[in-house]
C-alpha cells in the first residue's frame, strides 16, 4: 500500500520543521516548500529524515507567485499550510502584512483543489478568535477576532482564515483550521522565530524587568502532533481547533527560568515593569512596542474541542519553557554572562519578518 505524501509549505520554519519530523517519523513521505533551493537551510530536516528512514523532498515556490505550485501539489494527499508572515515589528501599512497572507492562502487552496489534494489543514492562530472580547470571558472556536479591535497580524489572520473557509465551501476542498497560541518550544536549528524572542530576552538578559503581557501557550512539538491529527481524522473536517494553554504571564515565566538557570549563570530578571517603561522603551526597540497592544490583557482560551475530538494533549508548560530555553543554549542563541562564546544567530541580520 502506498504512503500517503504531505506538501508543508513553509518547511525550514520554527513550526514547520516539527510538523515535517511528526509526519516523517509516522511515516508519511513529505514535500516541503522553500522560497529559494540554494538558499535554504534545509540540513536539519534532511538529519531527521534519514534518522527517520524517511522520504523527504523539497521545492522552490513562493506565496507571492502561482509559478510552481501545481508541480508542488502533484501526488500530494494532504497539505499542510503553516508558511504565514510573523511580524517582529508593527508595518507601516497594513496590508504588508493582509495581502500577502490572503492571497497566499487563496493561492495554496486553490493549486491543492486544483491538484486533488484530500484535504488542507490551514495554520490559523487565537489571533483569530480573541481581539475585541471581553478578558472575563473564555473564547472557543466559536468566536471570532473583531477586525475594528486588530491591528495588523490579528487582521491579516483572520481575513485569511476567513478567505480560507469561504473558498472551502465554494470548492468543496475539505479543510480544517488549527488555532494556535503563543508557539514556544525547541529550536531544531539555530534561529530567531518571533514567537521564541521572549524566552530568549529573558534568557539573554535584555529585560531589566518583565511587563504584564503574556499570552496562551503551545508547545510546538504538541502542535505539529495536532496538525497531524487533524489531517488523519475524518471527523475533523470543516472544524476549527485551539491549540493553546491557560494563560501564562511573562513574570510567570521568567521565574521558570530563573529557578532553573540562574545557577547556571544567567542574569534573568523577575521583577514587575510598569507600563510607562515598556512604552519608553517600545520607542527604540521595535518588538517592544508590537507588544504594547498585549499589556495587561489576560488571554482565556479553550482547547476542550481538541482534546474531546482530536483527542490532542499538552504538555505541562514548565517542560516547554525549559526545553525551549535550553534549545537556544544548545544552538548558541543565547549564552551565560562570562560566557566567551558568541551567539550563532545575529540579530542584525535576520529578516524583518520571521515565518513560524
């Protein structure tokens, strides 16, 4: 009987990478999708494939262009669609962000109907769901971001999950939606994804204090598994599913930290920030001021219809928090104080925008 093959576009990813070595150690054969073959760092997964006794291959297309993905889709029986912008910075314009993400989608749904792909499992985000709602209230798949509430990545996730499920019921395309929170995890290569610069600020000792932001954590090791889920379970088509955990503090979380590292040599704060300092500082430091929007706010999402359907678990978030942080020791991210080795990763030149 023949192993199904999976197109994960977006592959050399921090998300990405975990789906490919999910899906190659159940066995499927994968395909995945770089923006430049000579270009890409793709060592890692090509490590994980033979550890795996895998069938993995790569091909060069962009969200930004139909060139390629008929050939991208052919012979696929499912794709996974995680390649998404992730902002380090709020854009000048909005729609930096929106277009490309809508039209992205669109492009990839329609070459997998086109090429008779099974099914599509779309990486969506809670940013989707819970702009514009009430902090009380816990949000479920049900709801829905309100776009006059978002700035630009909450908009341009939910007008492209939207866009996703209108093509779906005018097509046909069987497709599901996968709602992750905040992504932390273990790095498989040296890298910078956005949705880890909290762990390596705190870890690197950039922040003098910890804001009130934080956010519903996920694993990302649990969220490929997720992902595969939903690919495999027939009941799971047309639905929507959180991926998240109880909100978790960024105080919370550097005590995490420092329990476990401050022995070891790094200088990692836990006292409390007010809101006047982040807003200092989030006018020289970019990211900063992206999380602005994300002070005080505490996140409240349900993974009840995962667990119930998917039958997905997590992990406890002590063991993300330390496996991610020791995978950007590992990988020369972040070191000690005194520490005379030099990151691997250079800040100044990574990309204005990291994909997941």
């Amino acid at each position: 009987m023949a192993v199904d093959r999976v197109l994960v576009t977006g592959a050399t990813g921090f998300l990405a990478a975990h789906c490919i070595e999910e899906l190659l150690t159940h066995g499927y054969r994968v395909r995945g999708s770089v923006r430049d073959l000579r270009t890409a760092q793709t060592a890692h997964l090509r490590e994980i494939a033979e550890h795996a006794g895998g069938e993995l291959e790569f091909v060069e297309v962009t969200l930004d262009s139909d060139a390629g993905w008929a050939e991208a889709v052919a012979g696929c029986a499912y794709v996974l669609h995680v390649a998404s912008p992730f902002p380090d910075r709020i854009p000048k314009d909005e729609n930096e962000l929106i277009k490309p993400a809508v039209e992205g989608t669109l492009r990839v749904l329609r070459a997998a109907n086109a090429g008779g792909v099974r099914r599509v499992v779309l990486t969506s985000s809670v940013a989707a769901i819970s702009y514009g709602h009430d902090d009380s209230r816990t949000l479920t798949e049900a709801d829905w971001t309100l776009l006059d509430a978002a700035d630009a990545y909450p908009k341009s996730k939910t007008l492209a999950e939207r866009a996703a499920w209108e093509y779906a019921g005018e097509s046909g395309l069987e497709l599901v939606a996968i709602n992750p929170g905040a992504i932390f995890g273990p790095l498989l290569r040296p890298q910078r994804p956005t949705s880890m610069e909290a762990v390596r600020r705190i870890m690197s000792g950039q922040l003098p204090a910890l804001p009130r932001i934080g956010w519903s954590p996920v694993d990302v090791r649990d969220l490929a598994t997720a992902h595969r889920l939903a690919m495999e379970q027939p009941e799971a088509a047309g639905n929507r599913y959180i991926c998240a955990g109880s909100h978790l503090w960024m105080r919370d979380m550097a005590r995490i930290l420092a329990g476990e590292y401050a022995p070891r040599g790094y200088s990692i704060a836990t006292r409390s920030m007010p809101y006047w300092l982040m807003w200092i500082l989030g006018r020289f430091d970019s990211t900063v001021r992206l999380a602005l929007g994300f002070y005080g706010h505490n996140q409240t999402v349900s993974a009840a219809k995962a667990a119930d359907e998917l039958g997905w678990t997590m992990r406890p978030v002590r063991e993300t928090i330390v496996d991610a942080a020791e995978s950007l020791i590992r990988h020369g991210v972040v070191t000690a104080k005194g520490d005379p080795r030099p990151s691997t990763v250079d800040g100044s030149s990574l990309p204005q925008r990291s994909r997941r």
